[in-house]
C-alpha cells in the first residue's frame, strides 16, 4: 500500500512520507511544528487518503481531551494546548 502510494508520489519529490507525517502529527495538531513542516504535513495529508484518516482521528482525541473540564487537565498540557 505504502509502495503504491510512493510510487504516485514520487520518492524524490519534498515531502513527507506515512512515517514521518506520523512522527509529526501530533505537534501538528498542538502546532508544535515549524511553518515548513507543517505545509509539509498539510500537502501529504492533502495527497494520502490514510493519513488524513489518522490525523482526523488524532484531531478528534486532541479535541476530546479538550473539552475535558479544564481543571482536570494537567497544568502543562493545558499550556502547550494554548500556545
Ligand atoms: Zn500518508
């Protein structure tokens, strides 16, 4: 699957492949990433199917944990989320 999505890609083209857009995402989605990264991730995500899946659902969990009533959250996860 992987081999079929480099190959529509290209290996040499910039640009992040499955692994390392995953290794990145969640800084990512806490935007813990610098802006050339995080265009990186954007035009992979944009392309691969199954990671825009897994950072939906990643995205979904982050949101969840947000929601959680604040004073239940740890004082420095609350400051990373607030950046
Ligand atoms: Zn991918």
């Amino acid at each position: 699957m992987f081999g079929n999505l480099k190959r529509l890609v290209g290996p040499n083209q910039e640009g992040l492949d499955c692994q390392d857009a995953r290794k990145l995402s969640s800084d990512y989605l806490e935007e813990a990433v610098t802006e050339g990264n995080a265009a990186k991730i954007r035009r992979h995500i944009e392309m691969c199917k199954a990671c825009a899946a897994f950072f939906a659902t990643l995205k979904a969990t982050l949101h969840l944990i947000r929601s959680l009533p604040s004073r239940q959250a740890p004082e420095s996860l609350r400051k990373r989320f607030n950046q």
